[in-house]
C-alpha cells in the first residue's frame, strides 16, 4: 500500500487536476463502449476521455458512404448486446452507428467528447495514473486515478506514405479516411493508391459512379470470396479452426479462392507465401474480401498497376516505368495506433503502438494499465479483451474499496473513494 503524507497533497493536485472514481478510458470506440458496459454492470464508476465529439468516430467521420460490415454481423457485435434480428448479415454503415448509439444508452455511457489525452504517465511515488488531457478550448486538465484502458485502437491515425513528387502533382489528393463517394470523381482518372479491402471497395464505388480507377497493387496480398456457396468464408475459416490447424486451414482457404476466383496472377495480384490467417496473427494485413472488384477488374474497369515511383504534375510514373494522366489520387494507405505518442515511460505497448505481448496476452499490463482493441483480429478479438478487462478492472475496484477496519490514512484508497 503507497501512503499519502496529508501534507503533501496540495502539491499533488492542482486546480486543474480532477481525482477520478474507477478507471479512466481513453477513448469511446467501440473497445471503450465494450469495456464500459462491462463495467457498469459491475457498478463500478468509470471516466471516458474522447478526442471527438461523437462516439465511434471513424465509423461516424472517417468511413465512405457504401461501407459495410465485412464480416456477419455476430462476429462483429459488441458483448452483452446482440444486433437487431432485423439487420442484414452484413449491416451497413449507418446501421453499426445506430447499434452502437443504442449500446451506449443501453448501458448509460457518457464519454467526455473534446477530451484529446497529451500523456499518460504512471507516478512511481504516488502509484497513480496522471492523464493529461486537451479540451476543445485548450485549457488542459489532469485526470489522476488507480487504472487505465487504453482503447485508442489501432485506427486512431491515418498513415500518409512518402512519395516523391506527391506534393507537386497539383490534383486532388484524398486519404480514404475524407473519402465519401465516388460522385465528386464522376469521369475524372484516379489512382487509388492500396489494395486491401478500402482499396478495393473504393475502387469498385469509382467505378460505380463513373470514374476510370487505377490501383496500385505493389506487394502480394490474399484476396479470398466473400462467400463460399452461400457461407461466410470467415465463418468457414472459424468453424475449421476449431478442428484443424492454422496451417491447414489456410491451405484451404487458398485452395478455395483458386477455385472461386480463378489465378489473379493474371489480373496483376500475387499471392502471399505465407497463408491468409497467419499472416493476419503475425502482421495484422487482412486478407480481401472480394464481393465485386474482380470482375471489374477483369472487365477492363479497374486497372491494375505497379507502385508508384513518383508523382509529377498531373500524372504518376509506374514502377515499371510507364507514365498515366491523373486527375485524383486516393490514399488507402490504412491506419496506425497512436499510443506511442502520448503513453510515457512504459515498455508495454512496442514503437509501433501495439502490446508487445501477443493475443491472448495483450489485454493486461504492470500497475494497473489495460489494453483493448489492439489484438489484430477484428471486433471479436477486442470483445474478448474487453470483457476480460472490465472482469479484471470489478475485481480490482471491489479489493480497493472494500471496508476495513484498519486505521485510515492519506493512501491510495482513500483517494479512490474521495469522489
């Protein structure tokens, strides 16, 4: 137990430092949603620090208008609360805002929205959390307290590649993350720069609204079926794991999108060496869910192409040397955490903002840190990792507010329970 000498904590706080009940959550995606319903159905009192005004906020701000779920819907729903028997197996985009809009009153959630955290440190001396957080004015408070969640994700920034010229090319120049619909693109040449499942559906809107899209396909990446004979091809993947190993399962998959989808060799598209599901645990790249592109591809619609060299005015220089006239260029060059940014003085999350530690075990750190949302395996990875972290979080909030009958002083607990 760390004791508080009493005269010590004017110095400790400060006007602008607020002692908070329960953990602090940084952010209010769907990871922070999970982890708060857990909680509150503990009773155990939380504060929500989010940087924006809404919850979700890629879904909400940074995400195209045809966006759907990839996957069937109950991978993709949040603990506690299944979807509407209503929505379709792949609910849209607005459909998952509106289920996580419900989620949130279901269980009275209420983020402080404005809240962009600046660091995050671990006081050795007191054995707290200090959070400093930015609020939409600028003034800036101190949030201190027992634990935290990071649930930031692993989308929290966009990832700008560095290509020479870019700057100079002079047309529009979109990351997908301010992309909404290929309307504003009608009859204009773009080069959507990425081949994962943005890439591909971006892609595919141009296309359906007139534009004539180029993709960069520059490494080798799995492109699977969405479906498999009327079956989620996620769904089969899971069901065989249960029985299989990864190894084996992935040759299947393989096998599977040969047979459906034929040798994308030829469209321009290699295949990775190493299998679909591997790759994703190792790397966190998705394979493509293909429900559409390729045969636009194969229609001549969307052009395949090398990676860019670099850009000039109006057009970009292939790697294989060749040069197109562009009038647009749209970045599906994904997303990053941003953890490393503002969590100081802690070895737990790696250089590129994940937990060093793989799934299962990235969930929980020293002195009270959590992490959820990080697992590179989708929304059902993180929903594992919030329930165990909101179960661990009542235990710990239970042990530190239990009554005892020992002598009370200016420690820990008690400033728990100030408020």
């Amino acid at each position: 137990m760390v004791l508080f000498p009493c005269d010590r904590m004017d110095s400790l706080f400060s006007p602008h430092t607020k002692l908070v009940s329960g953990p602090i959550i940084i952010g209010a995606g769907p990871s922070g949603l999970a982890v708060a319903a857990g909680l509150r159905e503990q009773g155990v009192p939380f504060t929500m620090l989010e940087r924006a005004d809404c919850i979700a906020s890629l879904w909400q701000k940074r995400t195209y208008d045809r966006l759907k779920l990839h996957l069937p819907k109950q991978f993709c729903e949040l603990p506690r609360m299944p979807f509407p028997e209503h929505y379709p197996e792949y609910p849209t985009r607005r459909q998952f805002i509106d289920y996580l809009e419900d989620y949130r009153a279901k269980f009275d959630i209420n983020p402080l929205f404005g809240h962009t955290v600046v660091s995050a440190r671990y006081d050795q001396t007191s054995g707290l959390w200090r959070v400093r957080a930015a609020a939409a004015g600028g003034s800036e408070t101190e949030y201190i307290g027992n634990w935290i969640a990071v649930a930031t994700g692993e989308n929290a920034e966009s990832v700008l590649p560095d290509i020479p010229g870019l700057d100079a090319f002079g047309g529009e120049v979109t990351h997908v993350a301010d992309y909404k619909s290929g309307e504003a693109y009608r009859g204009k040449e773009v080069l959507v720069v990425g081949c994962g499942n943005s890439g591909m559906e971006v892609s595919l809107d141009l296309c359906d609204h007139g534009a004539r899209p180029s993709m960069v396909v520059r490494d080798a990446v799995h492109v699977l079926p969405r479906e498999v004979l009327g079956k989620s091809t996620f769904e089969l993947a899971v069901l065989l794991m249960a029985w299989l190993p990864l190894w084996l399962v992935d040759k299947i998959l393989v096998v599977l999108a040969w047979i459906f989808l034929g040798n994308l060799a030829k469209l321009g598209i290699r295949r990775p060496t190493v299998g679909p599901l591997t790759l994703k645990n190792s790397t966190g790249r998705t394979p493509v869910l293909d429900y559409g592109a390729l045969a636009r591809i194969r229609s001549g619609e969307i052009t395949v192409v090398p990676g860019v060299t670099r850009f000039g005015k109006g057009f970009a220089e292939l790697a294989d040397g060749r040069v197109i006239s562009l009038d647009a260029v749209v970045l599906a060059t994904g997303y990053r955490s941003n953890v490393p940014q503002w969590l100081q003085g802690n070895d737990f999350f790696s250089k590129d903002g994940y937990p060093k530690a793989s799934f299962p075990h990235g969930w929980k750190g020293e002195s009270g840190l959590y992490a959820v949302g990080f697992t590179r395996r989708g929304r059902s990875g993180a929903s594992a990792d919030a329930v165990r972290t909101a179960k661990d979080l009542g235990k710990a909030w239970k042990e530190e507010t239990k009554p005892t009958n020992k002598p009370t002083g200016c420690h820990r607990r008690c400033i728990s329970v100030i408020f």
